[in-house]
C-alpha cells in the first residue's frame, strides 16, 4: 500500500473515533453527575449575558424569533393567566432566576413548553390543559428553565457543528479513497449512523440533567416533589388511551430508540419518584385548587381545540383526569361534543345523557342545548331536539349557525 493509500484509510480509521469531538459525551455525564451531591442549586450569579460569539449569535437569533412570534394570534394576551404561570415559575425557582424569564403562552393543542437561548419561555395550551395542579405546572416550568441556567442550547449547537465537521472530513477522505482506490463507502455509513446516535444520546443527557436541576429547584420551594412524576405517567396514560381507541397496540416505555431525543416517558417517571422518595420532608404544596380557579375561564377553550384533534381515546383520558376533582358542567359538555362529534349511533346516545347532565349543572349553558338539540335530531328524536335548538335559538338570536339552525326546526 503507498504512502497516499496509507494515510487516507488511517486519517479515515481515526474518524471512527470522532464521537470524541462532541462535548459532554454520555460516560462524561454520568461521571460528572457521580461528583455532585443530589439535588444542589447552583449559586445565583445574576442576570446572564451571551460569552463569545457562538452563544451571541443564538442569542441574536432568539431576539428575532421572539420579536417574530409575540405579535403572533395563537400567543394568548390574557394578562392574568401570563401573570398567572409565571407566578408559578418563580415560586419554583426562585423570583431571583425567573426575571430571565419571558414567557409566551401559544394557544395550541400539544403537551410541550420550550426555552430559548435569551430567556424565551414557550408554554403551549395542551401543557395547561394536562396538567391538574400548580406542582406538575411547576415542575414542566422548572424543566424548561434548568436548560436556560446550564446553556444547553450552545452546547448543543456545538456537539452538532462538531458533528458536522466530522462528517465532511469523512465525505472528503471517502471521496480521496475512491480516487485512490480504496473502498470506505460501509465504513462512512457506519460513522454516520455513530455520529447521529450520539447526538441523540448527547440531548437525552441534556434531558437528564434538565430533569435533575429542576428537581433540586422543586426541592427548595413548596411545590410537592412527586408531582414531576405524576405529569410522565399522566402522559404514558394519555398515549395507552389513544392507542387503544385506534385499535392499536400501545407504547413501550422501557426502551429508548437509537435516535430519541428524549429519554422514555417511563424511565423519567420512575427516576424522579424514586428522587421524590429520598426527600419525604419536601414541601407537600400541590396548589390544585388554585390551579382550577386560574384556568376555570380557559380550559373549556383549550378542551375544544383538544377535541378537534380527532383523538377520541386520549381526550377522553384528559377530561376524566380532570374530573378526578369532580364532575363540572364545563367536563360534561367537553364530554358530551367528544361523543358528538365522533357520531356513531351509541356515541348520540351518550352525548344525549352527558348534555343532559351538564344542563342540569348549569340551566344557562346556553351552547348544551344546542348539542343536545343536535344530537336528538341524528338519533331520531327530532320533535324533542327541535324543542332544544329553539331555546338555544331564543337564547342566542345572533348565533353564527343561526341560520341553518333554524331549517333543522322547520316542521
């Protein structure tokens, strides 16, 4: 082999080890994370500047992504419910930290927040509609900042540019291979699949840590500390229920793919319960009433959008989570337009019975006699829905169904 050839297949060999360049490998993690005791906050050092121009460039981006998205429809302006939830966010990490924070709250039917590079909190209204207390809130809102404080968002843009780099020089070795003679094509597919997995693992350990931080905030406030686990298998729960109404088979939660971003569901439940159980002198605050009070007005708006989702297993799973406090006039009528809306002959039945019981809760709520008045006409009760569409009628003059309304009464 001549000196050419040589060289290529050793510069390309050492590529293999090329998970090296990434920061914070997986091992170093853990080992790092074997040195701290559990559950310590770091200091607070003030409000942070960017250093260097890799984090001045993200943070530069994140200035006009939020300069982007403030002014958006689906951001909510309701003052009291933003006021609301970032009451929550100081009490869990403290009213020093959380003046970094500028939370944006989007009115759109997923289970997620973010955080930005600048200090950009997104909170997404499925978040709000899952959670049944002020802890779980808390311990999502604590997450998401735990990744501000430890600047995950540049070290992950590093890991991935030093990923990146690697991967070019592999292309430019495979391509002076080829003119050379050699064959590296499997090896280069090899290194690829190595280099994407470990950026997957390398944001799990992100995960992990976020988790870990955020916990030892919890841990310093009052909010119960077992909440953080409630939300996981919450969402574990929510999954099964969904796949079981499609008539599919349910998650596994034990295992992690390859390429998951984000430890499974189940492993983060169990890890933080086992967490909570070695502090049971914790605060025990969970602050459910005072969480229902604050989102009374929002969480038939954002059970709505949930409906329209066509999740017929997992809305179901939200609303009887939520009715574990009791059954409301709000949660029987979400019910009752979950049935409706699927339409099957047994789900009228039903949606008949859940109007019913919400009217009996609240005689004004005005857009049940609608739903039942509909419901009664498809299941072929159409003298007695005909009654019900035109109280709603008389109740509403100025619906914006009126119209059609009135031509299902026509005898």
């Amino acid at each position: 082999m001549n000196v050419a050839r040589r060289r290529a297949l050793t510069a390309f060999l050492a590529l293999g080890s090329a998970l090296t360049f990434l920061p914070d490998s997986a091992a170093a993690v853990a080992n790092r994370d074997r040195e701290k005791p559990e559950f310590v906050v770091p200091p607070y050092v003030g409000a942070y500047q960017p250093q260097g121009t890799d984090e001045q460039g993200q943070w530069l981006q994140a200035d006009e992504a939020e300069r982007t998205i403030r002014d958006l429809p689906v951001v909510i302006q309701d003052e009291e419910l933003n006021a609301y939830v970032r009451s929550v966010l100081c009490r869990a990490v403290g009213n020093d930290r959380c003046g970094s924070a500028r939370i944006y709250i989007l009115r759109l039917p997923v289970f997620n927040a973010t955080m930005s590079a600048n200090g950009t909190m997104h909170v997404y209204s499925g978040l709000l509609l899952r959670v049944r207390n002020e802890g779980e809130l808390a311990s999502i809102l604590a997450h998401e900042f735990a990744h501000f404080e430890l600047r995950h968002s540049l070290t992950r843009f590093r890991a991935r540019r030093s990923a990146s780099d690697a991967l070019a020089w592999a292309s430019v070795l495979v391509g002076f291979s080829q003119n050379s003679g050699l064959r590296y094509g499997t090896s280069f597919q090899d290194l690829l699949y190595a280099v994407h997995g470990s950026l997957a693992a390398y944001n799990r350990n992100q995960e992990r840590e976020a988790d870990l931080l955020s916990f030892a905030y919890t841990t310093q406030s009052q909010f119960r500390p077992s909440a953080s686990a409630d939300v996981w298998r919450a969402v574990m729960n929510e999954s099964d229920a969904s796949a079981v109404a499609r008539g599919q088979r349910t998650n596994r939660y034990g295992g992690v793919p390859f390429l998951a971003s984000h430890p499974s569901d189940l492993e983060r439940a169990d890890t933080l319960s086992l967490m909570a159980n070695r502090i049971p002198s914790a605060g025990d605050y969970d602050g459910r009433e005072q969480y229902r009070t604050a989102m009374a007005r929002w969480i038939p708006e954002f059970l709505s959008d949930q409906i329209k989702l066509n999740d017929f297993g997992g809305t179901e799973f939200i609303i009887a989570r939520l009715a574990s406090d009791g059954w409301t006039a709000d949660l029987h009528y979400a019910r009752a337009e979950l049935y409706r809306t699927r339409g099957n002959p047994r789900d009228l039945i039903s949606a008949i019975g859940f109007y019913r019981e919400a009217l009996a809760l609240n005689p004004q709520m005005h857009a049940a006699k609608r739903g039942l008045g509909l419901s009664l006409i498809r299941s072929g009760s159409v003298a007695e829905g005909r009654i019900a569409l035109q109280a709603f009628l008389e109740a509403q003059p100025d619906a914006l169904d009126a119209a059609m309304l009135r031509t299902l009464i026509q005898p």
